[in-house]
C-alpha cells in the first residue's frame, strides 16, 4: 500500500443514498465542527480508514457528510494532515496522500463505491504501523460494520499500534456482536476507544469524531482544554474508565 497514490473512484457518477440525518442534526454537527478552527492548537497526521464494502452503502453518504465537513474545518486550521484508507471489492485497499487541505479528500470520498468483498482491517493496521515508523501518526479512525479476520491477528497488530503511540478509534455502524468484541480489543489494545456510529444522533457522533481530531493535534491536554461533553467522554475513554 502506498500513501503517494489517489484512490482511483470506481465510476465518475455512482447512484446517491439518501442521508439517514434530519437537517437539524446536521446543522448542529456543523456548528460544532467549525469550533475546531479556534481549539487545534497542535499539529498531527491522522489515517481516516473505511470499510467501503457493500454492507455500508446505506450510511455511506451520511459518513461522507459528517467525516467531510469536520475535517473542512480541522483543515481550515491547518493543523491536521489526513490520510484516507478503504478496502473494498477482492483485496482491494487503497490510500491516499497525507492532506491538510481536505476539499479534495471529501471529494474523493463522495466518489467511492461500495463493492462487496470481505474486511480487511488487518491491512489496514500494518499501513498504519508502516506510516508511523516513516512519520508519526497521532491517531487512526477506523468505521466499519463486520469483522472476517482472525482476532489474534488483529490484536497483536493492535498492541504494536498500542507501542508506537498510534490509538485506533473504531466507530462500530450496526449491532454485530462478533464485530464488537474484536473492535474493542483492538481498541482497548491500541490504547484508543470505541464507539457506535449512530446515524441517529448526528451531532453526538460529530463531537466524538471532533474530539478524536482535537487529540491528534494537541494529545490529552487539547481535549481537557476544550472540554465539551464529548471531550470529556474521550477521555475517560483514553483513561480507561469508557465501558
């Protein structure tokens, strides 16, 4: 996997999915999105990986929405560096460029199909492990719904991750008992959080996703600066104290 390459979309024009959001969770997630411009104090590189197999078409554009508008606005701080990773299809996994400027990072996104095929998280932690022995990697946000490897696989990667300072954040879409369990070892090992990715509570999600954000910029010290609700749940995560 090469971090120099774009992701090549599947087709120019896919078939849109309608948001799962009302407008007003919407514009509550964007008011506070926007306060990130004013709390990033720091600098940090972040890998944002998605589970683009068929199983998420249905919230794949709420995603998109909610992860696109919160790093515009990260962005327009200039403080965070965002690599975006996604498996999908027969060993498809693919990554971009680190980019401070996320307009074409969202774009990407907006034209990612979702195509059947297994998970393949473990790819995704060895990218991460490989990245962050080339150059720090504050934090990775992984999103997904299943879980087809082996889970001892995934956790000895997950504590290597744990090691060099790289917390993973998995945002767990659905209710896969299988798929939580595994996602919160690897969580628990990395030394980062889980969370359930509820397209029913946008603006919640939005605050957890924009705490995450905070943390690679500025670590601990950033989050208890800010100190919103979310902030304050990630971090009795990242202390532990997060069931």
């Amino acid at each position: 996997m090469s971090d120099k390459k774009q992701p090549v979309p599947a087709r120019t024009s896919p078939a849109p999915v309608k948001p799962q959001s009302n407008a007003g969770e919407i514009d509550a997630f964007i008011r506070q999105a926007r306060t990130l411009a004013a709390s990033a104090t720091g600098s940090g590189r972040l890998i944002l990986a998605l589970d683009a197999t068929m199983s998420r078409q249905p919230t794949w554009d709420l995603a998109c929405t909610l992860q696109g508008q919160m790093f515009d606005a990260v962005g327009k701080a200039g403080t965070l560096s965002v690599q975006l990773v996604y498996f999908r299809g027969l060993g498809e996994c693919r990554s971009s460029a680190f980019v401070s400027d996320t307009n074409a990072l969202k774009q990407l996104m907006t034209r990612i199909e979702c195509r059947s095929g297994h998970t393949q998280i473990g790819k995704v932690l060895t990218h991460a492990l490989k990245q962050t022995a080339a150059a720090k990697v504050n934090a990775l946000v992984y999103i997904g719904d299943a879980m087809e490897e082996n889970i001892d696989d995934l956790a000895e990667k997950a504590g290597s991750l744990g090691l060099h300072g790289v917390p993973v954040f998995v945002f767990q879409e659905g209710h896969d008992s299988g798929a939580e369990k595994a996602f919160k070892e690897i969580a628990r090992l990395s030394k980062g959080a889980w969370f359930r990715f509820d397209r029913r509570a946008a603006a919640t999600l939005a605050g957890l996703l924009s705490a995450v954000a905070v943390y690679a910029t500025g670590g601990l010290k950033a989050l208890e600066a800010r100190g919103g609700p979310e902030d304050r749940l990630m971090i009795e995560h990242l202390r532990g104290g997060g069931k």
